[in-house]
C-alpha cells in the first residue's frame, strides 16, 4: 500500500526532546518529503502535538519508531492516506 500521509497524535514531556529533535527523526525515515508539527495542547508535564507526515511508500512503523526514540510516544493514529491519489477528508454536516 502506498501510504503517502499520516496524521498522528504525538505527547512529549515539557523538557525532552525538542521538537526539532522529533522532526529530525521523522526526516530519517525513507520517503518522507514533508512534515509538520503542530502544538494542540499543553499541560504541566507534557505538550501534545499532531503530527503530519506526507511522502510516497511511508513506512507507518519505521515513522512511530522514529519518534519514539527520541523519547516521545505516539498514542494514535488520526488520519492515514494512501493511494494513487491523495483524498480530501469532507467535513460531515450533522
């Protein structure tokens, strides 16, 4: 399957690592063409990210590796697309 972007909500303590530490890790692993991290929350001992990774063929398991040696966990997966074609997610009316 050709994943060519994933979403991932990523938690990391205050201090350690940076983020650029994380985005270094994440720029290790094969296909990657472009990431993002983005703050969404933070707490006493912990910041929360969303983590967003484009590329072609990407390796899910080689990228949540990747983070988690620096020292931050990845608790989900959000979004994941794949494909020839990248698909817009829609919002939903309710």
């Amino acid at each position: 399957m050709n994943v060519r972007r994933v979403l991932l909500d990523v938690d990391k303590a205050i201090q350690r690592p940076e983020i650029i530490d994380i985005a270094e890790a994440i720029d290790t692993v094969r296909g990657v063409t472009g990431l993002n991290i983005t703050v969404s929350d933070i707490d006493v001992q912990t910041v929360g990210m969303d983590v967003t990774v484009v590329g072609e063929g990407l390796d899910v398991g080689a990228l949540i590796r990747a983070i988690e040696s620096t020292g931050a966990v990845v608790h989900s997966i959000d979004e994941l697309a794949a494909g020839e074609q990248l698909v817009e997610p829609i919002a939903r009316q309710r």
